[in-house]
C-alpha cells in the first residue's frame, strides 16, 4: 500500500468518525469503560480481591490497556447503526467478519499482553512456570503491538466502510470490453 493510498484510508475513516450520532459516541463510551474494567480487574492492573497477580505490572501494560479498551469501545460502536437507518442484511459481508475477527483477536491479545504471565494458564500449562518466565513474559509487548495493530486496523475499516462502500466486481454493473470512439 502506498503513502497515498494509506492517507486516503485515514481520510476516510476520520469522515465516519465526524459522522457518528451522539449515540454512537455514548455506545463507545460505555464499551470502553466496560472493555477496560473487564481487562483491569481479571489482569490485576486494577487492585481487586477477587483476582491476584504474582508478577507485577510493568510500565507498558497501562497504556496498552487504555489504548485497546478505547479502540475496543470506539470498535464496538460502529455496529450501531444510527436511528433511522435502514436495517441492514442479515448477511455479514466477508470484510465485515473480518475486521469482527480482528477486534476480537486484539482484545484477546490485550488480554494476553497485559496479564501476568504465570497466572496465565494456557502459557503456564503449555511453557511450566520457568518457561512463562523465560519465554512469554520477554513475548508480551509483541502481542502488546499486535493488539494495538489489530484493534486500530479494525476500527479504521469500519469508520472508512461507514462513508465509502466499494462496488464489487460481482456486484458492480457490467463494463464495455472495448472502447468506444
């Protein structure tokens, strides 16, 4: 992808954003808090009594979890549809699932990247304790960025798919082979 083509996606994505209703930045709002509570307390970088942590937090973890958690709840509400809209079809289109696959995955690597790395079970059954250490905890802040990445990819081509729907070759009308003079 070129500069050019990078800018017009970021231009486009900014036009959804400035096209949202009051109750989408609402949505948006409240996913984020909810995202980031939940994300906060079962990781521990909220102090809670329900939850403990045997390695603690380091400087990283804060901003990765208030980046995602207000990429998740901005992600979340370009799925409300404003009031008056037009139902859309039952069918989600392939980018659809996609960019859904996307924020889902970087809320589970958000998860993944800003949680202790012992208490971590699928890392502590599949490494042992020493490997948690040793291995996955030097991995985390790669699936810090990878969280970053897919939550922030995601929601860009939901806000830019919010103002420009691409006409499909399967869709789009038939052209002429040949030119006409």
């Amino acid at each position: 992808m070129t500069f050019a083509a990078a800018r017009e996606q970021f231009v486009l994505a900014g036009r959804g954003l400035r096209s949202w209703t009051p109750r989408q930045y609402v949505v948006a709002g409240g996913a984020a808090v909810a995202f980031g509570l939940l994300v906060g307390v079962v990781t521990v970088l909220i102090p809670n009594s329900w939850f403990a942590r045997d390695i603690g937090t380091v400087w990283w973890n804060y901003p990765v979890w208030i980046l995602t958690s207000i990429g998740a709840g901005m992600l979340t509400a370009t799925y409300v549809k404003p009031r008056g809209a037009e139902a859309a079809a039952a069918d989600e289109t392939p980018a659809e699932r996609r960019t859904t696959r996307m924020g889902i995955a970087g809320g589970l690597l958000t998860w993944f990247a800003v949680g202790c790395p012992v208490c971590n079970k699928i890392a502590l059954l599949a490494l042992g304790y020493s490997g948690a250490i040793t291995w996955f905890a030097p991995f985390q802040p790669v699936l810090a960025i990878a969280a970053m990445l897919l939550t922030g990819l995601a929601l860009v081509w939901r806000l830019k798919g919010q103002v420009a729907c691409p006409i499909s070759p399967a869709t789009a009308p038939a052209q002429q082979l040949e030119p006409t003079t």
